[in-house]
C-alpha cells in the first residue's frame, strides 16, 4: 500500500504513475508531451496546478514547469510548495492583481525574445477568477504561442458531483464586495435557467447565501468546501439549509465553491407578489407577524426571517392604509 499525500491506494499502476510523477524523465515516449507547431518567439503555458491534493497534477504539467525558462507564480512561496514536492527546481516570479499591469510588459518582452514562460496560480487553472488575464490577452494581441496544460478546476471539480444539471452553466467566481453591486448582478441572473457557480471566501459565504435567497428566491444548491483535501466537504440542499447548518458553526474554513440551481422560471417566488401578500395579511390582522411570516416563507420557498423582514417594513404601510379606509 502506498499513500500519496493522504490517499491510500493498492493499484500497482498507481504506484507506478507516482513514480514517473516523482521522476518525469521515466516517461517513455508515449507519455511525454507532444510539442504544437512553433511560432515566432517564446510561448506562454498556462499551467493548471492542484487544488489542495498535490497529487492532482499532470505529467505535462510536472514536465512544463521543470523546462520553461521562467514561471510567473501568484504567490511564489506558495507555488515553491509544489515545486519542492516534485523536485523541481526553476526560476520565479510573482505575477498577482497587485503587480498584473508593471509586470505583464515585461514578461511579453521575454516571450517575444523567446522565453518559454509558465503561468500559475495558488490553485487550479489560472485566470478563472485568478491573475493571468492580462498577461494571456496581451500574448494574444501580441501574436505569441499560448499552449493551455489543463488539469484541475474548483469550479468543474464542483459542478461535476454537485447532482445539478451540468448541461449549461455560467461560471460567476467571486462577486464584488459592494453589496449595491452584488445586488445588480443577482438581479440579472435571477431569470437565467442554467446552472450558477460562485467562489468566495469562507467568512463572506454566509453573506452570499442570505443575498441569494433574498433575491433569487430558496433554490437547490451545493457548496464544496476543502476540495481534495482531508476535511474535504459538500454540503447539498437548498440555499436555506446550507445556510443553516453553516450558522450553526463556531467558524467556516476553506475556500467555498456554491453550485446553485438555476431559475426554474414561474417557479421561483417573485418578490413584489410576497410583499402583496403579506400587506393582505398585515390589513386583516388575523396572524401575527411571526405567524404569517412562516406561512408565506413555506408557501413561496423563502426564509421566514426574509419574509419576517419585510413585513416589519411593510407594517407602518398596512397602518396607513387601514386608517385611510376608516376615515
């Protein structure tokens, strides 16, 4: 039995794979990387690196960072890690969204001198809500070779064990911080049928979570937490139950990536018909607010806080109007 990085395996071809994962030079030349057709200049690799397990990694990817002449690291003393791990030893520099713009110039002077260069982030595929999209445009534009090494991704990792459909979605990543502007982009995807993914971090996932049930309505949904590492979980259900069992917790950890269920059309709750209902309920005064609350929230998928929260808004309303119809 072998354990690699925490997983225990028997499979004598495992072993083996390790081995050439430990050692690329025992690559025959049926495994080796296939060169692509040669441009002008250097190329630019954009290198998919391992999520958590430093066992998710590519030969080609192993093989690329040990021969470029240069890797652009978000974070080099993270990506020494994984360098270190495989007995690679290679020159580094630090390309982040501080830096991204002073640095992109450059590192395209070095590709267009010839240097084969490697971009990598802390995890997974660069550029998906990562530095690097300046630096790929800019190759781009400047007609340099751009080879992908693939390999893994939070966002696919999630999405392909989430039980959601898979068929269509929209990657979001990480939204931004102001809350005017979170609220303009949920707003514009609360009618898109395809699946959602966002990223975000562990102590502002709860504050996703009620912005989404607040504007899109208690969808199904999945969130990942520590992908591929020991405490790796997923918790699934709706939006409300991830919620409630993460309040639940003294403190989230990990890096979160939320799949969510996309609209289901006339069946998501629409908010202007609950704020009806409830100035309906509020004007008869047969419930209490809590009671009311619970019974609209059960009947439109909601939260009974959300619910609860509006009707304390609408209350002076309902106020206003029963006077208006005594008088």
């Amino acid at each position: 039995m072998l354990n690699i990085s925490g997983i225990a395996v028997r499979s004598v071809w495992t072993i083996n794979a390790y081995n050439v994962l430990m050692n690329p030079s025992l690559m025959d030349s049926s495994t080796k990387p296939i060169s692509g057709d040669v441009l002008t200049g250097g190329s630019l690799y954009v290198v998919a690196t391992p999520i958590g397990n430093l066992a998710d990694i590519t030969f080609r990817a192993i093989e690329t960072l040990k021969k470029v002449d240069l890797i652009a690291a978000e974070d080099t003393r993270h990506t020494q890690r994984l360098l270190s791990h495989y007995h690679i030893k290679n020159q580094m520099i630090s390309l982040h969204e501080h830096n991204e713009s002073q640095r992109t110039p450059e590192l395209i002077a070095r590709l267009a001198a010839g240097d084969a260069i490697a971009l990598v982030s802390n995890a997974g595929t660069p550029t998906l809500s990562d530095p690097g999209y300046r630096l790929v445009k800019q190759t781009a534009a400047s007609h340099i070779r751009i080879v992908p090494i693939p390999g893994p991704s939070a966002a696919l990792a999630s999405l392909s064990v989430s039980g959601l459909p898979t068929d269509a979605y929209i990657f979001v990543g990480f939204l931004p911080r102001k809350a005017g502007k979170v609220k303009k982009i949920l707003a514009e995807l609360k009618s898109e049928r395809k699946t959602l993914i966002f990223y975000e971090s562990p102590r502002r996932i709860t504050a996703l979570l009620r912005s989404l049930i607040q504007l899109m309505g208690n969808r199904k949904a999945v969130l990942s937490r520590e992908m591929t590492k020991r405490y790796e979980e997923f918790i699934r259900g709706s939006l409300a139950d991830i919620l409630a069992q993460l309040t639940d917790r003294v403190e989230v950890k990990g890096e979160c990536t939320l799949v969510v269920h996309g609209s289901g059309g006339s069946n998501d709750p629409d908010m202007d018909t609950v704020r009806d209902e409830i100035l309906q309920e509020l004007q008869t005064g047969a419930a209490s607010i809590s009671e009311l609350a619970k019974r609209i929230a059960a009947k439109h998928g909601l939260m009974k806080n959300q619910v609860y929260a509006e009707a304390l808004k609408l209350k002076p309303k309902s106020n206003s109007i029963n006077h208006t119809e005594k008088a």
